[in-house]
C-alpha cells in the first residue's frame, strides 16, 4: 500500500494488488484527460488517448500509453466521431472507457453501444483467456486466446476436440493467469457432512494443459497457506454436499495469492502421490462413502510422510512440441519394479497396441523418498531401468525436467517448458566427461568386451567394467568408477548403434581405422526440401483439408488439421506458394511422415 499525495491537496490510497483494468480509453481531451491518465498510472493502468489532428502534441497524447487519431478538427468529426471511437476501442483491446465530462459523456448512444462492444466481447475478462471444455478436462478441449482472432480459432478447435472427447461441445471462457503455478488440493467427503482436505500437489510442469511430472507436496507452499487453501477446499465441497474423493484446483501466484479453478469431481491421474504421503488408498475410501460409511478419520490424522513424484510416461515423440503421438505395439516392455520405492500404474503390457483413438498414456510411474531428494534420486533410477520398445516415449523429456537445476530448486511454473527450452526440446545435452563416457561404453560394447578394459577417447583413458549380457536391454556399466544404467536399443555389423544413456537416444557409428578412412569418400545424402511439401508429424485422422490444387497459400496458412487421441492439430505451410497436389482427404488415416500437400 502507498500513500500518495498532490499539489492540489488530493490524498488517495493506492493498492498495488488490486486489480481493476489492464487497459483504459480516454475518450476526451484536454485537463481532464490529463487527470484521468495521472490516476491510471498510479493503479498501473495501461492508458489510450484518442485526438483530432491538430492534437496530435497535446500533453494528454504525450502522457498515454497509446494515442490515436480519430479525426480532424472539428469536434463532430473527432472527439464526437463515435464510430471512429468505438473501432479504436476494438483495435486497441481497452477494456474501459473514461468519457471525462462534456463530449459523449452523457450521450445514451455511446453508453448503449460500449455496453453492448464489451457485453458481447471477452473484453469484459480482458486478453488473455482460457477456452475449455465444459465436460472435461485433461487438456482436451483447452485453447489460450491473446484477441479475438485466436478466440474465434480457439472455440472451433475446443468445441470439436470437447465433442470427439467429452461427447458434449459446450465451453467456457474464463480469465488466464499467465505465468503461475498449478497447485491442486484433493478433498475427501462423506454422506454425513464430513470433509476433509488431504495436502496438495503441485501440478505445474504442463505441456498444451496437460500436466506431466506431478509431485506432493509442493516446495512452494507454507503451512499457512496450504492450511487456508485446504479449508476453502473443504468449505466447497460442504457447500455442495459432496461426497466422494475430488480435487479442487487452484493457480497460485508469485506472492502465495490463490485462485480458483475448477473442482474435478472424480479421481485424477495424479492421485498416486498423495496415497504416498498419506497412507491413503483413495479408491478404497471412494467405495467406502459410496455405500455410506463415515469418513474414518479426522483433519488431524492426516500426514504429510515423505515426498513422492510423479511421471506421466506417454507414447509421445518429446522433440515435437513437446510430445506427439506415437503409435505402435509395445515389442519389449517391463516397469522398473526393481528399484526401491517404485510404484507403476499402468494398463498395458508387451505385445500392446498403442493406436490413435485413446490417449497415449503408457503408465504413471511413481517414486517415493522420505524427502524430495531421495524421491528424485530413485525417480532418475526407475527412469534409466524403464523398458519400453516399439513406441517412442517421452521418457528424455522426464529426464531433464527431474534433473533441471530450476526444477531442483522448485523453480517452476506453468511456462517451465517453453521457458527452459524456448526452441524446443532437444535431449539431454553431454558433458565432456559424460560424451567420453558414452564413446567409452559404445566401443566396448562393439568388440563385445565383457570385463574390464581401458579406453582412451580423445586422449583420455577411462576404466570401463561391465557384465553385460547382450541378451537384456539393460546394459549396466562402471566407467572410471562412476556407475550407469545404459539402454542398446540397436546395433548392426555396420557398426551402428543405437544407446539410451541419461533418458536420451544416441546414434552412433563405431568403424575401424581403414573404414573410418573411406568414409570420407562416400557421397553425401541430399536434404529433403521441406518447404514445398507438408508431412504429417503424427499419426492420426484428417479431420479437414482446406486447400485444393491451383490455391495460392501463405505462409502460416492453415492448410489441414489432423486429430490423433482427441487432440486437433493445426497444419501450416511452410512458405508462400502454390497448391500442386493434394494427398489427403477429410476423414483418411494417416502415418508419421505421410505425404500431405505439395507446393509448386
């Protein structure tokens, strides 16, 4: 709070956390204009003045934020011009409007007609929004808009992902919050009143609204703060009577400040880690209250013992957005159950099919600590003795989430992914110490050496013991006394292989002296041009095309949209150009890497 006060005797309290408008149009001129942009600044208000002409160095226009023209002189042809008004309005997303005094300040037109701009636009919430799913949730469904173009592109995409998912396309429009945390609190409650709030897990590493490392409970919370969510927790569920396990969602910001968000009344996927902390089996207390029995404990008896954390592994390809679809049939599969303190749920086995029309999740695996570390430790383990072939998973991207020195120190919001890798996901990147240790193991594993040996790698000699059996995926070695879990997903008599070390897949060639020699003479393979052509990224079905041969396409122009697990998927072109030819249609299936549309 700050106390502000002025020359003209004018003392006001402002309050820098309340929030009123992002953005407030001034629709006249001269000392009132100046007065009302004084206030906006005060309470952080972006500022708009509109001008005549000959106003364009007027001190209002100088003291705003933005300034437009709406006009020459003569004040029917500016300051009293409301269509020119009312579409800088629309232009500049004010949310408000001043009209000072004089001008339209009492005209009932312009009031009728700024009523019915704001009551029929998202402007009442202010850009950004959220478009979700009113059936659902999981990520399905769910578009951000930053302005009106991406809210009408946003309600076609959610309303027919929220069909195709939820079987209903109804949506709501709610205010995003940029840049919190995703902090959930699970309730249980009872047929006799009772209600109980069972701590919180933290939520935030998402990637398209859909969460991916979950844990419990948060770093960032206090117990004051977890304690006062709780509550209103608990207070909602009372309020409507509920009786059964749920979850009541909250964004949480920087200043511990929390905002409702929905409540899902059902089991989540994340459920795993809070019976690890609690001792609860929630599915068992779901039964229990379903048949009427009274919750059996109190507020008091419940625990917060230990850390656990949660990875969703998907059949997903991570280095595509962050994770898209994989099909296929799980030719080799087994969970790390030999690491301590690993629990997996999962609904599948080897000899699986992974296919289009559900989601891909693989399974959740689950690791619990007596503390975040220890969790994270044996998280790092599971990951590293986690089997899975015939699909590509996502399991480099859980890697380097769990390893990230932000996520280490509970650095983390609902941006950790696009913020920590702007341009994408790209694996993990070696250490020298660490390339020197894969090249030591890969030129082992090519002359089959299974004890152990010295290898020297650009000078370097590293120790490298090993018991391998080349019969098991898992390929346990110690280089220079350093232990590692290795993955030989590949290898030939060309010298190819293929090793997952630290959750990423490397492709190496190992050749002797003479082939190395010739290598240089083998002509080079030609880069596909890929710009006058669209393959599909995924696996899926196509939901539209909308283009036909002879169009003329921009750059950025939709082109088609491909569904896969109930997510749509917009296409774009590359370039500029010219349609030559169209290799799908509306309602086909097609592959990762399938033909699409070509440009002349």
């Amino acid at each position: 709070w700050c106390l502000i006060t002025s020359r003209s005797l004018c003392s006001a309290i402002y309050d820098p956390n309340e929030k009123t408008f992002e953005k407030l149009l001034i629709a006249n001129r001269g000392e009132i204009a100046c007065r009302v942009i004084k206030t906006c600044k005060k309470m952080g208000i972006k500022t708009v003045a509109v001008h005549s002409d000959v106003d364009s160095s007027a001190v209002h226009v100088k003291m705003a934020d933005e300034a437009v023209c709406v006009g020459p002189a003569p004040t029917s042809k500016s300051y009293l011009n409301m269509d020119a008004i009312m579409e800088v309005i629309k232009k500049t997303r004010a949310q408000a409007v001043h009209p000072g005094y004089g001008f339209l300040s009492e005209n009932k037109e312009f009031a009728r007609r700024l009523f019915e701009l704001l009551s029929n636009s998202s402007l009442l919430l202010g850009y950004p929004v959220m478009i979700k799913a009113s059936a659902g949730g999981g990520g399905k469904g769910m578009r951000i808009a930053w302005d009106d173009e991406e809210t009408r592109e946003g309600f076609r995409f959610s309303s027919q992902e929220a069909a195709s998912s939820f079987g209903d396309d109804r949506l709501l429009i709610e205010k995003f919050i940029d840049n919190p945390r995703h902090i959930e609190i699970q309730v249980l409650g009872d047929k006799h009143g009772n209600a109980l709030w069972l701590n919180e897990r933290e939520c935030s590493i998402q990637r398209r609204n859909q969460k991916v490392v979950e844990e419990a409970p948060s770093t960032f919370l206090d117990p004051e703060t977890r304690r006062a969510m709780g509550e209103q927790a608990v207070a909602l569920a009372k309020a409507v009577k509920y009786s059964s396990a749920g979850t009541v969602e909250f964004l949480v910001d920087s200043k511990k400040n929390f905002y409702f968000l929905e409540m899902n009344t059902r089991l989540q996927v994340e459920h795993p880690v809070t019976e690890c902390i609690t001792g609860l089996d929630l599915v068992q207390e779901m039964i229990r209250v379903a048949k009427g029995y009274p919750l059996r404990h109190k507020q008091a008896d419940i625990p917060i013992n230990g850390w656990a954390v949660e990875c969703r592994v998907y059949a997903e390809d991570p280095y595509k957005s962050f994770g898209l679809p994989s099909i296929g049939k799980l030719s080799q599969y087994r969970e790390p159950l030999d690491v301590p303190n690993v629990r997996v749920d999962s609904g599948i086995q080897q000899g699986s099919d992974i296919s289009i029309y559900y989601d891909p999740m693989i399974s959740k695996l689950v690791t619990y600590g007596s503390n975040r570390a220890e969790a994270l430790q044996r998280m790092e383990e599971a990951l590293d003795n986690y089997i899975i072939r015939g699909v590509t998973h996502n399991i480099a991207l859980l890697r380097e989430v769990i390893i990230h020195p932000r996520f280490v120190q509970g650095d983390i919001s609902t941006k950790f992914l696009p913020e920590v890798y702007p341009d994408g996901f790209k694996g993990h990147k070696l250490t020298d110490l660490e390339k020197r240790e894969l090249l030591a193991t890969a030129a082992s594993l090519y002359v089959s050496c299974f004890v152990s040996q010295q290898v020297e790698v650009d000078g370097t000699k590293l120790n490298v013991t090993s018991e391998w059996n080349l019969a098991s995926p898992l390929l346990p070695v110690t280089v220079d006394g350093t232990p590692r879990t290795m993955q030989c997903l590949s290898r030939d008599a060309a010298g190819n292989i293929s090793i997952q070390f630290l959750g990423t897949v490397y492709k190496l060639r190992i050749l002797t002296q003479l082939a190395a020699e010739l290598s240089k003479y083998m002509p080079e393979k030609v880069e596909e041009d890929t710009t006058s052509i669209l393959r599909s990224p995924m696996p899926g079905a196509v939901v539209a095309v909308s283009v036909k041969p002879g169009d003329m396409v921009s750059e950025g122009q939709e082109i088609c949209v491909i569904e896969a697990m109930k997510m749509q998927n917009s296409l774009i072109a590359a370039k500029t150009g010219k349609v030559k030819i169209v290799h799908c249609k509306a309602g086909e299936t097609v592959g990762e890497g399938d033909l699409l549309v070509e440009l002349e």
